[in-house]
C-alpha cells in the first residue's frame, strides 16, 4: 500500500475501523484508535503476510467475480467529511467487499466484523445490496486464485437495519469521544469504556 494511501486513510474514519468502533475487533482497540485519530500517537503500520496476501489477491478475485456474474466491478475512493470509504468494487451502485480468511464460517452472519464493513459503504454510497466475497486462505498462501475457495454472500441493507443502527449509534460515540479526547489528551482508556 502506497505511503499517500495510508496517510490519507489516518485523517478519516473508514470502513476497517467500523469494528474498532462497535468494539468487535481483535486487533486494535477503541482507545488505541481513538489516540490514532487524534494523532496523539502514530498509527501502527500493519506489514504482515496476510495482509500482503489479501493485497496480491484483491484483483484476482474481483476479476473472477467480474467474469462469473458478467459485472463491471472496479475500485472507488468516497470522501464525505470526516468519512473515508475505499471499496473493493462497486457496479452499478452495487458495493463488493473482498476478504481473505483462514476463518471460513458456514452462517453469513457470523462474518459480523467483515459485514459491518460493507453495510458502512453500502450506507455511505446509498447502497441497498452488496456482495460479501470470502476467499479461504490456504496454508502455504499459494496466490494462484482457487474458484472452489471463494464463497460469495449477497447482502441487502433492509435486512441488517439493527447492524445499521449500531454502526451510525458507534459513528455517533466516537466523534464525540474523539472531540473530548481533543479537548483533554490526558484522558486515559478508562474514560471512554463502554457504559
């Protein structure tokens, strides 16, 4: 990923600090992100094999899927203020979230954390459906793309209007907790725990 890329990710709030924010992330945590974002600390820089692998994969799968549905997905960059949305793939208003797993889950529900993602872009580009691609990861990270690897989920924001709900109501929290770590950097993470 492009320096320029990363910097302008740290301005805003985008669709992978979605789960930080509704507290249903194991990577990063509220606090840490809240410091982040008010540039109180420096953002950590995530280098690792999965995400390398997840990149080199991105356009391979957003092709199949292209072909497959005879689709015309191609990446976009939204900007609204202090919302930043970078889709993998949108199509005629249609928004695709692509991700590479070693998690593979047999319920679409249970892809909460990638699907509040896409439900974020899907609000933000006034979206009423998008696919959800999960791309099972295997061991050796062999990047020859495996059709039998990749399932797809259709996702329809009426269907997930709590989710929606819960995505503008931690949106909401965070730019107020944000403003008041702004005001006071001598808050610690106690001062902002979920109530």
């Amino acid at each position: 990923m492009q320096k320029s890329v990363e910097e302008d990710r740290n301005k805003y709030l985008g669709g992978s600090d979605i789960p930080i924010i509704m507290g249903i992330s194991p990577f990063k945590s509220y606090y840490q992100l809240l410091k982040e974002k008010t540039g109180i600390e420096e953002p950590e820089k995530v280098e690792n094999e999965y995400v390398d692998y997840g990149n080199e994969m991105e356009s391979k799968i957003r092709e199949y899927i292209n072909q497959e549905t005879n689709s015309n997905y191609v990446e976009d960059k939204l900007i609204d203020g202090d919302i930043r949305c970078h889709v993998d793939g949108i199509n005629n208003n249609d928004i695709l979230e692509i991700k590479t797993t070693s998690r593979v889950h047999k319920r679409v529900r249970t892809y909460k954390y990638y699907i509040v993602q896409l439900l974020f872009y899907m609000m933000n580009y006034c979206s009423a459906h998008g696919t959800l691609a999960v791309y099972e990861r295997p061991k050796d990270f062999n990047t020859e793309f495996d059709p039998e690897r990749l399932k797809t989920y259709e996702i329809y924001i009426d269907e997930y209007e709590d989710w929606v709900e819960e995505i503008k109501q931690a949106i909401d929290r965070f730019r107020r907790d944000k403003k008041r770590l702004e005001e006071n950097v001598l808050l610690g993470e106690d001062d902002f725990k979920w109530k």
